[in-house]
C-alpha cells in the first residue's frame, strides 16, 4: 500500500514518551512514514534514537532550539501528500489516522486537530468559549459522533502539504509559544481554510486522537508548557494581535448572521 502520510514526531525533554508514541504509529490502521525531530536539552547527553527508531528519518539539532514552530518549518521537506504532526505526550489510537483521511473526504480540505478551541473574540484574550477533542472524554463523557469546527488546532495537526505554505505568509510574533494559533490564524485567513476536531465517540477508542488516561498523565508533567509563568500572557498577546490582523473567529460569523 502506498504511503501518503508522514508523521512528525519531536523529542526534546519527554524521551521515556517516545516508545509509546512509536507503538501507536507503527500499529496504526494505514502505513506512515515517521520523522523524528530531536533537540537535544543544553547540558544532557545526546542519545541514539536509531536504536530506538531505526524505521525512522531523524534530524538532530545539538546546539539550537526552533522551538515548538520548527517542526511545522522541518515539515516543508516532506514528500507525501500529507502531513501530522504531534505533541510529545499525545498518543493516538490506532486507527486515528485512516479516522483523519477519513474526516476529510467528508468535510473537505481542512486542517484536523486532536484539541479545538472555540475563541471569544470581544475579549481578544486565549480564553476559550469551548473546547473540543480528546478531552471530550474526560468524567465518562460519550464524547460527540460529529466533526466539530473550531477556531484553534492544537496538539496534533493532520493536513494536506499544499497546505503548509500557509505558515510562512506571516512571521510569528514569538518563536518559543503559540505554534498552534499561529498555523490556525494562518490557515484561516489565507487560505479559509476550517478547523476540524474529528469525531470523538467513547465507543471507538481506536479513532481517539489521544489515549485520554496517558495524554492526561503525560501532558501535566513538569516539561508542560502551560506550567510556565509567561505561557497565558504570551498567548493573549498572540491572540490579541492576530485578531487585530484579520483572524476571523466563529463567533464572529455567528454575529454577523
């Protein structure tokens, strides 16, 4: 069968997360080509992911950090019609790919996301009206049995590669956070193109986009980005300025109509 997607892994400082990611892709439902992205931690040994991933292609950066965004830039080489790129605590099921090929022939071209967010755009400020995704499941939820249009991608991205061009029309206004609302800002505006949570069912854990136990367990670590003292300030000055430069959000849609 032939392979139409590459998976983009990234390794920084949550390495023991590695082997369960790997265990999801290679087990997945349709055959993938796997990249791994490797910066090594100032001070840390450089280990050898090829004893670790020898099916994959792996970059290592040892004396520079492209932060969370570099990934989306390193993905620009790839050669398969598409893309998904993945947070390091994220851990999909088995069939979630096939899950995402199939969203998209449903609701066409789009990008497709683990976690949604639905933004307010009065406050002009990164807090959520709504969240969508793989925490939809969280408390014994059923979850929803429909794709979900959003105005943020975060913690994985599926999408065709024509469409990451898109990231470089605009250069970010930080390097180091707000990688998710910059590629949807981007998206959304030159190239309309939606948001898509796919469909989450509490039956079908196979089509999850995150293992909901581990993604829970592994993403409030102490390496969590969130955890940081500037991570809200950051990202309400991004949201602030994208909104300001044409970012047009649901909710805004829903006004005008």
């Amino acid at each position: 069968m032939e392979t139409k997607v590459t998976v983009i892994l990234n390794v920084y400082k949550r390495l023991d997360y590695l082997h369960d990611q790997l265990e999801s892709i290679r087990n997945q439902t349709v055959p993938v080509d796997i990249w791994i992205d490797y910066t090594v931690p100032a001070g840390e040994p450089m280990y050898d992911l090829t004893e670790i991933a020898p099916d994959a292609k792996i970059t290592t950066h040892v004396n520079q950090n492209f932060h969370h965004i570099g990934r989306f830039y390193h993905a620009l080489n790839v050669q398969t019609p598409y893309i998904f790129i993945i947070d390091d605590d994220i851990i999909p099921g088995i069939n979630y790919i096939q899950h995402c090929l199939d969203t998209m022939n449903q609701v066409g071209d789009s990008v497709l996301t683990a976690y949604g967010l639905i933004l307010n755009p009065e406050i002009k400020k990164y807090k959520p009206i709504k969240r969508l995704g793989w925490h939809s499941l969280l408390n014994n939820s059923a979850g929803f049995n429909s794709p979900q249009q959003v105005d943020m991608a975060g913690h994985s991205w599926f999408f065709k590669k024509t469409t990451l061009k898109y990231i470089t029309y605009e250069e970010p206004i930080v390097q180091n956070n707000g990688e998710d609302l910059h590629f949807s800002y981007c998206c959304s505006k030159y190239g309309n193109l939606p948001i898509i949570v796919p469909s989450h069912e509490k039956n079908k854990p196979e089509n999850w986009s995150c293992d909901v136990t581990k993604g829970m367990k592994y993403g409030n670590d102490e390496y969590a980005t969130w955890r940081r003292d500037s991570h809200q300030t950051l990202r309400d000055s991004i949201v602030q300025h994208q909104i300001n430069n044409g970012w047009k959000l649901l909710e805004m849609h829903k006004k005008r109509s």
